[in-house]
C-alpha cells in the first residue's frame, strides 16, 4: 500500500496529517508535483517533482498508482483514472471517490466546468475551513485502516 499526494493544490494542514499519518502507521508517501516543497525526514516520504506541463503531476500519480493505494487529490479527472485502476481516491475535503460514485463526480465536475465557462456561474468552491478539515481527517484515518487491513498479510 502507497498514499500518493496531489501536492501542487494540497493544503499544508492535510499534507502534514498525512506525513503523521506515515509516520505512526509506516506507510510509504509520494508527493507529486510541479514545485519543490523541500525535504522531510522521514524515510518513508518521497518527494517527486515533474516537468511544469499541464497535469503533469496527475499524469505521474496515474502512471504510478495502482490497486490498494491512496491517493489525495482535489482532481476529479485524476480520480477518475486512478479508482479505475483500483486505487482509493480521497479529496482534501474528505470526499471518497470510489467505483460507484465517480462516475456521477465527474459528470457534476464537467457540468460546472460548462456553466463557469458560459459565464453561469463564477467562481469554485469555498475556501476550506474547519469542517473541511475534521471532515477529510476522519475520511483519512475510516479508508487508511481498511486498506492497511486488506494489504495485510493473511
């Protein structure tokens, strides 16, 4: 099991929940992105920078992420690919993309995406705050302790 990071749109709060998280539990963490965040010293986090292309990152995570991962990413289009790979996807907000529900995340992603661009509808969603948070927390902590369960050993 890997939890991969979307790191470039990733708020602090989450991307050091889940370092912790890495920490207590020895699980392997990557985060991707365009930037570079710096180093951690942990072992078991990676930091991985790609080219400054369009969805670079997502590309990376996709190519890498595969059946029993985690992936946190506010990218609809990124979960998609990725639960369609058998990975978990979770957003910093605490919503679960999973086989069943992504389908209808995507179709509600592209349909905003139209109304921004006609001009119905401006803006994107509300700064994160302290439910957001306590949401993807305890999101984090329910799908992290069924998929270190199910990589287990038997």
């Amino acid at each position: 099991m890997h939890i991969w990071i979307d790191n470039d749109g990733c708020p602090r709060v989450v991307r050091d929940l889940v370092i912790r998280a890495s920490e207590q539990r020895q699980v392997p963490v990557t985060l991707v992105s365009a930037s570079y965040y710096g180093s951690n010293h942990n072992p078991l986090v990676q930091y991985v920078r790609v080219g400054a292309g369009f969805d670079q990152a997502d590309h990376h995570i996709a190519e890498h992420a595969g059946p029993g991962d985690l992936v946190i990413t506010a990218d609809i289009p990124l979960a998609d690919r990725i639960v369609k790979k058998g990975a978990t996807g979770i957003s910093p907000r605490g919503e679960i993309f999973t086989p069943e529900n992504i389908a209808d995340k995507l179709s509600m992603r592209n349909f905003m995406a139209e109304m921004r661009s006609s001009g119905e509808v401006r803006g994107g969603p509300a700064p994160m705050d302290g439910q957001h948070k306590k949401d993807f927390a305890n999101a984090f902590d329910r799908i992290l302790t069924k998929l270190i369960k199910q990589s287990a050993p038997s």
